[in-house]
C-alpha cells in the first residue's frame, strides 16, 4: 500500500521572501520515500485532501508528477 503524505517545508522567493509551503511524500509499505513534490500549495488543507484521494485511489507514484500538474491546471 502506497501512502501520501504532506510536508510542510520553508522557502525563499525573491519576490515575496520566505514563505510556508506544502508538498507530498509517497511512501510505500516499509515507509520508505517513493516519490516527492515539493512546493505543490501555501494551502494545507488542499494538500491533505490531496494525499488523501491518492491514497484512497492508491495512486502509481510515477504518476504523482501528473496528478499534481493537472490538480495545478499547469
């Protein structure tokens, strides 16, 4: 069973400075990292409704990237 997970990290952007952001770890059964997004929202919550519906629909990892970029509308 593949898990995703969210991480809060802190960036730095010229523009703005430094700032709180979301990404989404995917971990697989033994708890190790199978695929990483950093930077995906400054939004918590719709980062965790996120991980929740890649884990609900036990998303591939190698399709985490896609996911993200069409929940982004990239």
């Amino acid at each position: 069973m593949i898990r995703y997970l969210p991480f809060k990290e802190r960036l730095w952007q010229d523009e703005v400075g430094f700032y709180d952001t979301y990404g989404i770890r995917a971990l697989d059964e033994s708890g190790s990292c199978v695929a990483l997004i950093s930077d995906v929202s400054t939004d918590e919550p719709t980062v965790v409704a996120l991980c929740d519906k890649c884990t609900r629909g036990q998303l591939a990892p190698l399709h985490l990237y896609d996911v993200v970029e069409d929940f982004l509308g990239v």
